[in-house]
C-alpha cells in the first residue's frame, strides 16, 4: 500500500508542484521502489522538456542514476534482522 502511495504522490506532485519536491519525493522512495526515480524523471522530461534546446533530457537522466544507485544500496542492505 505504502508503495502505490509514494508512487502516485511523486507522478502527482510533478503536475501540481515544483519539480525539487517531486524530486525529494523521488529520492525518499527509492529504497522501498527502485524504478521510481526514472519513472518520475521520464516523467518530468516528457512535461517539461524541450528539443530545440540542444541539451539532453536532465531529468530522465539524473533518475537513471538514482536507480542504479538506489539498486546499489537494497542489494548491500539486509532486510532481516535474523542471521541465515
């Protein structure tokens, strides 16, 4: 339940709110859901992005980072407190 709610508050917030708060809402959530932060970030490019500018779509990539970090970090971090 937690997860549908992070992810549908950061989709959201991209709409009605300064995109640093969706990117806030991106980060905390990324431990629980991994993908989220590219989600937002293709998110937020496919809104706000223009062609003709000649830079490359910030957002999309920044998530892409994020989400291999966020990877990075719940592989090294145990869920249980119980040794196997």
């Amino acid at each position: 339940m937690i997860r549908g709610i992070l992810t549908c508050s950061a989709l959201i917030s991209a709409i009605f709110f300064p995109w640093p708060f969706t990117a806030f809402l991106a980060l905390v959530s990324s431990p629980i859901e991994p993908f989220l932060p590219f989600a937002s970030g293709i998110f937020l490019d496919t809104l706000y992005y223009t062609p003709s500018t000649g830079i490359p779509p910030f957002f999309a990539i920044t998530g892409a980072i994020v989400t291999l970090i966020a990877f990075s970090v719940r592989s090294r971090v145990r869920t249980g407190i119980i040794k196997r």
